[in-house]
C-alpha cells in the first residue's frame, strides 16, 4: 500500500503533493514502483495534528480520485474517518476505506457495505491531538485485539464482507509497546482477517541510533516491514514503495 499524503502538513511529506497534479504524478510513480493499492489522504493525522473539516478535506482528495478511478492499476484506498468523505469518494471510484478511528463512527461501516468496499479497521485511542497521553496498558496486544475484534464483528453484522485488521503503530502507543506489537502480530492471526501494518519513517523507529531525522528511517522502516510480514501482515503501508518491494520480495522467498 503506498501512500499518497494530499496534504500540507503530514509529518514526513507534507506539501510534496498538495496538487492535484504532483499528487498524480507520484500515483502513477508509486504504482510503477510496485504498489498495488494506494492510500490517498486529506489529513494528517500526525501526533498533535489539527483535525481538518469535511469540505477542506474533500476539496484535497476527490479531484485526485476522480483522476485516478479507473486509469490507475491499483486499488483506491480513502485514509479517512468521515462518513461523508468516505462516501464521495466510493462514489468517485475508491474502493476501500481506511479508516484509523476504526469504525468509531458507526456510519462508517454501512457507507462501506452500501458501496461493496473493503475496510481496514486499525486501533487508535483518542485524536491525533490526545493520543500521546492514552498510552496506558495493562496488555497492549490484547487490548488492540479485543477492539479489533469488536469492530469487526460490528461491520461483519453490517455487512462489510472484506475486513482488514491494523494496530495501529504509533496511534496511542509508546516506542515499546509499537515493537512490542510487532513481536507479537502473529498473535492477531486468529482473528481471521488479513493484517496491515503501517511503520513507514514513524518516531518509535526514532528512538534506535541513527534514526532521530525523519531522512534516516528508510532502513529501519524497511526492517519493521519484514518483521511484519514475517510476522503475518500481507499489507504493508510505506512511502517508500522500490525499496519496500525488494525487502518484502526477501521476506516471500524466506516464506515460500
Ligand atoms: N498511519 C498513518 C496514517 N494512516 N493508516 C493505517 N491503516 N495504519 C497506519 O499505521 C497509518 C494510517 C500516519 O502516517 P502518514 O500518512 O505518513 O502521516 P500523516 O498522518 O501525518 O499524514
């Protein structure tokens, strides 16, 4: 899953591809690269991020559907959590939703079942805005699990039939607890649904050597994309799609 952030202020390219024209462009690079969904984005949802209102959001990311539907090889995601965004752009050609409240608007599954689409459901407490504070656990994997598992009954009864499952790394979690969740991934798989994980240049990889700048996590990002996949993941959401494919071609061939 490659990400294409239409936004001025995502927390590693944002403003690259704020336009309509860049943000086609880096559509078309990302999948000639090796995506095969991608994840468009009206708002950053970086920790301490602004939320945005519908009408900002929609202006950002349904001329970019609307350009991509149906002339793209790929799968178009909408990374939001507003109904009525999700909405406009199933209608413009999207076909999955991603949304990182995971269902907290109950409106959100019925969109998804109206219109056939898939849905990634990931864990997060609280808003971009209060997260950092909501990092308390007693077990964080079982914790995420039973919300996962939750909702995704939830959407199931709605009549969501493809469900994909996310914890979240980085959404109301400390460093620890992101490794930790990464450790114990496999531990999701008997919830029956494929797992997406999304580590790509976040700030938990900050805290190893060498990877403080934004610009240094490639490598360690392309480690937790392993480990992930080994773990069970078969989505992986990066900005840096080239490098990811040939990591991720390694953790296939060690799979089988
Ligand atoms: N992470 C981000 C945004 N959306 N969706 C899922 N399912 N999983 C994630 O881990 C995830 C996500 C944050 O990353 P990014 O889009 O690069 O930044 P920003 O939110 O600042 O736009």
């Amino acid at each position: 899953m490659g990400i294409l952030n239409v936004t001025p202020d995502s927390f590693s390219d944002g403003g690259r591809f704020a336009h309509l024209e860049p943000a086609v462009e880096q559509a078309f690079r990302l999948v000639e690269e090796g995506a095969s969904i991608l994840d468009i984005g009206g708002e950053s949802t970086r920790p301490g991020a602004a939320p945005v209102s519908e009408e900002e959001e929609l202006r950002r990311v349904l001329p970019v559907v609307e350009a991509l539907a149906g002339r793209i090889h790929a799968r178009l995601s909408i990374d939001t959590y507003k109904p009525a965004v999700a909405e406009a752009c199933l209608r413009a050609g999207a076909e999955m939703i991603n949304d990182v409240t995971g269902l907290r608007d109950a409106r959100m599954a019925s969109v998804a079942a109206a219109h056939g689409a898939a849905v990634v459901i990931m864990h997060m407490r609280g808003t971009p805005a209060t997260m950092n504070q909501e990092t308390a656990y007693s077990d964080v994997v079982a914790e995420v699990k039973a919300f996962l598992s939750r909702q995704a009954t939830a959407a199931r009864a709605i009549g969501v039939d493809e469900i994909i499952l996310d914890p979240g790394i980085g959404f109301a979690k400390t460093a620890p607890q992101s490794f930790e969740l990464l450790r114990r991934l496999g531990e999701f798989a008997d919830l029956g649904c494929p797992l997406l994980i999304g580590p790509s240049r976040k700030s938990f990889l900050a805290t190893l050597p060498g990877m403080e700048k934004l610009g240094d996590r490639l490598e360690g990002t392309l480690a937790a994309s392993v480990i992930g996949v080994m773990q069970g993941a078969s989505i992986v959401r990066v900005h840096d799609v080239k490098e990811c494919r040939k990591a991720l071609a390694v953790a296939d061939a060690v799979k089988g």
